[in-house]
C-alpha cells in the first residue's frame, strides 16, 4: 500500500463543458479520486502586458503528489487555454478513512 501524498491540485477554466471535460479525463485516469467542479467567478489576472478578467470555472482535484506530473500532462491534452493554471497544494492532515479511499481509487502503476 502507497503512503498517500496528498495534494489538491487546481485548475480552471471559462466553460462548463471544458470543465467536465478534465474532470471526467483525470478520473477515468484515476489520477484523481474526486474533482469538485466550483460554480463560475471573477478571475482578475495579467496577461500579454494587460489585467484581464474573464467569468471561470475553478476544478479542485483530490490527488497524491506522486501523479502531479501525469495529472497535468493530462489536464494539458484537454485545457483549451495557452497556458492553464496548474497549481499543487499540499494537504497536511487528511482523514485516514479518506485517505484510504483515495489510494483505492488513484492509479499508480504507469
């Protein structure tokens, strides 16, 4: 058994459906063991010299910090954006029952 790692991996994005598209990706991958797909908000941020804002999705991935780079490889092939917001964030405690669910579920043998 895996000692989980755990991290909550965020990304987002201005459609639902490109939203869906990842989180349904990174689960049928098992690179995540559940995705909260937060409703639309306000993103400020620079972009090409300019403050941009755009309405957004925001997807929160419950991984092990052992995917991250297969977790975003996969994001990659299905983000629409140049350049997505991919940020790792660990998690210092989590409960060991949910943690227990989480290594059934993520796949670590690629």
């Amino acid at each position: 058994m895996h000692d989980l790692k755990p991290v909550v991996v965020t990304t987002s994005v201005d459609q639902e459906k490109a939203a869906r598209e990842i989180a349904e990706r990174v689960l049928e991958e098992r690179l995540a063991a559940c995705v909260h797909i937060h409703p639309q908000m306000t993103s400020l941020y620079w972009w090409k010299g300019q403050i941009t804002s755009d309405s957004e999705y925001l997807l929160s991935m419950k991984s092990d910090r052992r995917l991250f780079d297969r977790l975003v490889a996969a994001i990659r092939l299905v983000h629409p954006y140049e350049v997505p917001e991919i940020i790792a964030t660990d998690a210092l405690e989590v409960d060991r029952e949910y943690a227990d669910w989480m290594r059934e579920e993520l796949n670590y043998e690629r």
